[in-house]
C-alpha cells in the first residue's frame, strides 16, 4: 500500500524559510518520479517542483531560485526548501508520486506567509 504523509507547514513571515518533508511507505522514492503541488484559495492545484529518478529537478517559473527539491533514499523522505517566502506561496502542499501510471498524493500541509 503506498503512503504519503506531509509534515512541516506552518505561518512564516515574508522573506521567511521553511521545510516541508514527505515520508513515504509502500514506495521507495528513489525508485518514482515524485514531486510536490499546491493549491491556494480559488485556484487550481498547480505544479511546485518534480524530482526525476536520476535526480534532476525542475520548478515553477515562479517558485524558481528560492525553492530546492531533494530526497534522502535513507528515509525515503523527500522534501521542498522554501525560502524568500512570499504572501502569493499561501497554499496547501501536496506531496506525490508517479507509480506505474497511478497518482499518489498526501493529504496536505498548510503553509501560510503573511506578516
């Protein structure tokens, strides 16, 4: 059975930091494409950063430069850096993973940015 349990959001100020974490179970990440999404008020879920088997990475246009997508393969943890935090990153994180052509998501982190 695959799992994903996000961990990690909270209220930070502008300009602030903070560190999402997704563990997995019933998967090795390794193994997936996985990523993470959000989704903010009224909006639609949309692409934050995907992390490849090999390890290349990429990012929305606007998260690019302050977001990191990493895993530890020891964990089988992946997470998202954030920094520079701006009120527009105001949204419910999603981890994922691509497994066998089926979607996988966690149940969301709430990362809120205001002053």
């Amino acid at each position: 059975q695959v799992q994903l349990v996000e961990s990690g959001g909270g209220l930070v100020q502008p300009g602030g930091s903070l560190r999402l974490s997704c563990v997995a179970s019933g998967i090795l990440f390794s193994a997936y494409f996985a990523g993470w999404y959000r989704q903010a008020p009224g909006k639609q879920r949309e692409l934050v950063a995907i992390l490849s088997t090999g390890g290349s990475a990429n990012y929305a246009d606007s998260v690019k430069g302050r977001f990191t997508v990493s895993r530890d393969n020891a964990k089988n943890t992946l997470y998202l850096q954030m920094s520079g935090l701006k009120p527009e990153d105001t949204a419910v994180y999603y981890c994922h993973a691509l497994v066998r052509g089926m979607n996988y998501w966690g149940q969301g982190t709430q990362v809120t940015v205001s002053s």
